[in-house]
C-alpha cells in the first residue's frame, strides 16, 4: 500500500498538484497567441509601426526562435529527469563547431547529424559527472560551458586555420538547406499584409512568415515541441522518466532504472541544444563563429522556466524572444519605441488582474511603472540605442518577473540520487 501512495507521489500526484491553472494546455496557448496578436495588432496602428508583424519580422523571428527553443526543450528534457543542465551553452557551441566542421566537409545535413552529436557528447559528459559521480549540476555545467569553449578555439586551429574563406575564428561558408515556399499562399499573405488593416494583415503576416523561404531544418525544430509533449506526456517512457525527476526513490522502488532514464534524458538534452548550435551555424548564420550562440543556451533555459518546464509555454517563451530580437535588427529604434506602448498596456491589464486579486501594493508599483512608460511613449520618437541592445534581455527578465507566481518545478530538480537510498 505504502509503494502504491508513493507512486501516485511520484507520477500522477505530482502534475496535478501545479493545478490546472498552472499548465499551459493548448487551447489557453491559442488563446494568448490570439490575445497578443489583437493587441500587438492596436499598437502598430497607434504607432504606426507597419514593420512589427511584416511577413519579413515573422520569418526573422522564427528564425531568432528556434535556437532559444531547441535549447529550452533541451533543459525541459534534462529538468524533467530530475538534472539541471546550465550546459546547454557550452553544448550549444559545441553543436555550431561540429555543425559547421561536418557540414563544410559533407554537406549542410551531415552537418546537422554531427552537431546533433557533439551536443550528446556534452551531455553525455554532463550525465556522467551529474549522475554517476554525484557532482553539483550548476559547477558541472558551468565546467562544460568553459571547457566548450576552449575545445572548439583549440579545434579551430586545425580544422579552419589556413583553409580557403576560414580562420582561426570561423569556418568558410557552408552549403544551405532546400528552402520551402507557397507561391500563390506566400503572395497572397504578402499583399494582405501590405494593406495594413487591423488584425487581418497582423494574421496574415504571420501565415507569410511561416509559408515563406522556410527552411526544412525549421519544420523539424517545430515538430519536435509537439513530438517532444507527446513522448514524455503521453507514453510509458515520458511517464517513467518524469517520474525520476519528481520522485526518484519511488521510482525506483517500481523497478525504474533511474541511472539509465537520468542518463537518456541529460543526453537527449544535450543533442537538442546540439541541434540547435547546428541551426546557428548553418541555418541562420551559414557559417561558424566564435561566440556566435551568444547566451542562447542560457536564454532557452529562461523561456523553459517562463513555460512552466512544459513544452507549449516554453515555445511561447521562445517565440517572445526571438520576436524581440527581429525587432531590434529590422527596425531598430522605431519598433523598440513602439514596444513601449504595448508593455505600457500590457502592465494596464496586469494591474487590472491585481485588483481583481486584491494585491494592491503589486497594483500600485505596476500601475506608476505603466504610467512611466505611457509617458517615455508619449515624450519621445525613439529610444536610446543601448535600449534597443537591451530590449530582448529586459523582455525576458520581465516576463520571469510577471511569471514567477504559477511556476512549479519538478520536485526533485538538481537534487543528488543514490540508487537504494531510501531502504
């Protein structure tokens, strides 16, 4: 009766207790999509800021996105076993060398299969550190993260020193990925989108963004989410190593070989930000360069806690980001500028729901922080240059902020495991 009680703890207990009004399911996903996209839609028509839902700021968004999100569904997949991985950084680079070594030999796909694998190798080591020799997860991943670095410096020398269109600090240019595009849908949302009506260009310039010069290394970062939600939400597998990440002991009086399903995950977890290293260096960019993940990791790990360690919030997460970062590279000052009449509303409705949840000192600060921005907007034409540098960090630092209150990790997050430690 006891292992019984302790299952339920470990599996179905768990979940629940975050309530449901804590998990982003799909529908509420839709719904805030929906939201966002209306409101983001009466800004750009207040501010006159055409550019912020354009079918070109959509496509670079996604593009911005995918990275952070490959790298958020690698931390998900690690956390979700009960390890963090803070080396998603360091996996990362290591997947953007191997990335563009492979694929400037072989090809762009080759590319991808060995930055997929030099991303395991990273979190293969993690694993070993982590869960077989016990070390703390944050002083493991943090060694990754620097031993990443000086490797591919090092490999560097050897590899792209020397060769036509390469150096010491970057490789030549890689061959890219088949592109899809829908000719008579990509048009028509192009010319729908140009007209600049409310809501229906800002939808429009969505479905272009996603129908037009898509890479088919994109479609396959997309599928994962959903493939990634069914896999660990859905099957015996996904049940047994969440399991591990909530209540390890009961996990393992039911017969769960822990080690291995902590094992699985941490490497899984490692090929995903691999992956998307892979995308960096031969999607995005087309070539490797030192430090060009530039944070991504630490970021998708951001956008992973910000979803709730679920993968939709972590694509939502992802998403804000990425659209953030499009709109300091496309537009710069003029649609950062109008960002700050979107913040400013958006903290008029937070207010609204802290009155409604009786939390009037949170209200009150809120309220004057809105009120602030609502004056910035109103007194100025643009913003500061290191504003627009900062816009995408001081997005994800708020969204956390506004976040914190529903956020439930898995129980036994970061916590050491030793088999047969609760006999």
């Amino acid at each position: 009766m006891s292992t019984s009680t302790s299952t339920v703890s470990a599996t179905s207990a768990a979940p629940k207790k975050g309530g449901g009004r804590r998990t982003l399911s799909l529908p509420v996903i839709l719904l805030i999509v929906a939201g966002a996209l209306a409101l983001v839609s009466l800004v750009r028509l207040i501010s006159g800021a055409d550019d912020i839902t354009s079918v070109g700021q959509v496509a670079g968004a996604l593009e911005l996105a995918i990275p952070i999100g490959l790298a958020g569904l690698g931390g998900l997949w690690a956390e979700r076993a009960g390890v963090v991985n803070i080396g998603l950084e360091g996996m990362m680079i290591l997947g953007t060398w191997f990335g563009a070594w492979a694929g400037f030999q072989w090809g762009p796909w080759a590319g991808v299969l060995f930055g997929i694998l030099g991303g395991c190798l990273g979190g293969l080591l993690h694993a070993v550190v982590t869960v077989t020799f016990g070390v703390n997860h944050i002083v493991s991943g943090v060694a990754i993260n620097i031993l990443a670095v000086g490797a591919t410096r090092y490999l560097s020398n050897f590899a792209f020193d020397g060769v036509d269109g390469g150096s010491s600090k970057q490789s030549p240019r890689i061959d890219s990925i088949t592109e899809i595009t829908i000719p008579g849908l990509s048009d028509w949302m192009q010319d729908l989108q140009a007209r600049h009506w409310f809501l229906v260009s800002d939808i429009a310039g969505v479905v272009g963004g996603l129908v037009t010069n898509l890479s088919l290394l994109t479609v396959v970062a997309l599928l994962l989410i959903p493939g990634t939600w069914w896999v660990l939400w859905r099957t015996a597998f996904g049940l047994r190593l969440r399991s591990c990440g909530e209540n390890p002991v009961a996990a393992e009086s039911l017969g769960v070989n822990v080690y291995k399903y902590k094992y699985i995950a941490v490497t899984v977890s490692g090929g995903l930000a691999g992956l998307a290293g892979a995308f960096l260096a031969i999607v995005a960019t087309g070539i490797y360069q030192e430090g060009q993940t530039g944070g991504r990791g630490y970021i998708g790990l951001a956008a992973m806690i910000f979803g709730n360690w679920m993968p939709g919030g972590m694509a939502l997460g992802a998403g804000l980001f990425g659209f953030t970062d499009s709109l300091k590279l496309r537009g710069g000052a003029e649609n950062v500028h109008a960002m700050l009449l979107l913040l400013a509303i958006l903290l008029v409705l937070v207010v609204a729901w802290q009155l409604y949840k009786k939390k009037y000192v949170s209200a009150v600060i809120s309220a004057a922080v809105s009120a602030l921005l609502f004056a910035w907007y109103g007194l100025t034409d643009q913003v500061p240059s290191q504003f627009v540098d900062a816009a995408p960090y001081v997005t994800t630092l708020l969204v956390l902020a506004l976040s914190a209150q529903r956020l439930r990790m898995p129980k036994a997050d970061g916590m050491p495991y030793r088999k047969g430690q609760g006999k």
